[in-house]
C-alpha cells in the first residue's frame, strides 16, 4: 500500500456517509459491502470514459478503467494516476454535497423588529379635594346675631357661619328655613 490508498479510501467513504446520513429514517440498514467502489467515470491511467468490465479491486477499492492494459500500469506506479482519481472522487464528493444540500428556496428569516415598549402606566388620580366653601355670612341664621370666628356648620359642601354652638343643631334639623334667613343676610346677597 501507498500513500495514495488513504486519500482515496477516505473520498469513496466520505461519499458513502453522506449518502447514508439523507438516507429516509425508515429505511433499513444495508450490510456493509466487501469492497468501496469509488465509481469513476474516468480511467485514471488514459483519462478516457471507464468501460464496463474493467474493474479492478486495488487495497479494498473498485476502480474503473477504460480498458484492459490500464489496470497494471496503475498497480504498478499507483503514486503516478493516484491523483488524477483523488482530483475525480472530490469533485463528485462536492457535486454530492451541493445535490443533498438543503434548498436555498427557503423564505428569509423573519427581520428582527425591536419589542414594542409598553404604553405608560397611568395612575388614577385621587379627586380633589373640595373644601366647604365659605359662604362668609356676617350674622348667623339661626339667632340673628354676629357671627363668632371660627364657629360654623357645613351643609353641602357650604361653611355658614354661627353665633355659638347650639346654633348647629338647630340648622341641620330645619336647613331651609335658615338658608332662606342666609340668603337674606346682606354679606351673602353681595357675593
């Protein structure tokens, strides 16, 4: 054996393991054959078409040949035609790879869109708060008299100004007959 089985030994192998690895999943597994056949299309030793009949099993490999003188003048002086084989066998290996290749008609990959950030969150405001607002009654309704700082009731969102504090109860136990009285007072008629 020379430094040439190897090279060619690997090349018919390479292009049966890819042969096999896109064979269908239920196919069932072939026993091994006893020789590599490299099936090459052109005599190593001429570089004419290989002609059936011609074959010949060097180092566990098949090789064609064009005719019957070629096969000793390659066992002979291997190193001189080995490389005419190995230059065949790798463009058939590559042929191979390119035909069991997935298809390019794929459609292109979605494009890659930035993630949409998210609205902003928007917090419930808590409503106003309205004060009572003050009527600003001189004399209380209720008694009749001056109005004391700081003393009032509210009715309805209105602050109305008292004399003292027994005033309060009576407003709230008969609120329109005071708020008549109120409308009367001349510092609310001028508001």
């Amino acid at each position: 054996m020379n430094r040439f089985l190897i090279p060619l030994s690997a090349l018919a192998l390479g292009a049966i393991a890819l042969l096999s690895a896109h064979a269908f999943a239920g196919d069932a597994p072939s026993a091994p054959a006893a020789a590599v056949s490299l099936g090459n299309a052109i005599c190593p030793v001429t570089g004419e078409a290989v002609k059936p009949g011609f074959l010949v099993r060097w180092g566990g490999i098949d090789i064609g040949f064009c005719c019957a003188e070629c096969p000793a003048k390659f066992t002979a002086h291997p190193e001189n035609y080995a490389p005419a084989l190995l230059k065949e066998m790798a463009a058939q290996v590559a042929a191979l790879k390119a035909k069991l290749a997935p298809s390019s008609t794929l459609p292109p990959p979605p494009p890659v869109v930035a993630p949409t950030p998210p609205p902003p969150v928007v917090r419930p405001t808590a409503p106003a708060v309205t004060l009572p607002l003050e009527i600003g009654n001189a004399m209380c309704p209720v008694m009749n008299r001056p109005v004391r700082a700081g003393l009032f009731t509210e009715y309805h969102g209105m602050k109305i100004g008292l004399c003292c504090g027994g005033c309060d109860g009576k407003f709230q136990a008969d609120p329109g007959t005071y708020l008549r009285i109120l409308r009367q007072d001349p510092a609310v008629a001028a508001r």
